[in-house]
C-alpha cells in the first residue's frame, strides 16, 4: 500500500509540473492509498515483482508522456515489455527462464 501522494510525487518526477487538489466537499471520496493484491499470481505462477515501485511508476510515466509527445504507443510497449523481461531474466525470475 501506498499513499496517493507517493504515486503523484513520483510521477512528478518523470513528468514535471504542478499538482493540487481540487477536489469539492460533495465529490465522491478518493481512497489514501493505493492496493494491488498479487497474491494469485505469486502461488499459482510463482510470479514475483520485478521492478519496484519507483521503477515501475517511472516507466509507466515515461510510456505515457512520450506517447503525448507522439511516440508510437506499440513500440514503446514492446521495448517497454522486453526491458521488463530482461530485467526478470537479470533477477532470476522463474518465469523469465
């Protein structure tokens, strides 16, 4: 789990600009943190996280400011995929071999 704040700070720091909230007293409320359960994935495939959260925020920044800046979307997701394979590869990800 991850505070909110956590992902827009890091994101700030692959895509630089300004944040603030703007949310109204009568919005829906937006949860604090962040979850993702991988706990499926790690008892039946054996899967674990290859990159950490810094890196896989970054990435994920990056994928779409340049995809802004007119980048083709399929080809970064490729190299995106194969920098991600071989980084598993480099940390003896059993699924990656």
């Amino acid at each position: 789990n991850r505070p909110v704040r956590d992902l827009v700070h890091h994101v700030l720091q692959h895509w630089p600009g300004e944040w603030s909230a703007q949310a109204s007293s009568s919005a829906l409320h937006e949860a604090t943190l962040l979850g993702l359960v991988i706990d499926k994935a790690v008892n039946l495939l054996g899967w674990r996280p290859t990159w950490d959260f810094e890196t896989a925020v970054g990435v994920t920044t990056q994928w779409y400011r340049q995809v802004h800046e007119g980048a083709d979307p399929l080809a970064l997701t490729r190299a995106d995929i194969a920098r991600y394979q071989d980084s598993a590869v480099e940390a003896d990800q059993r699924w990656a071999k």
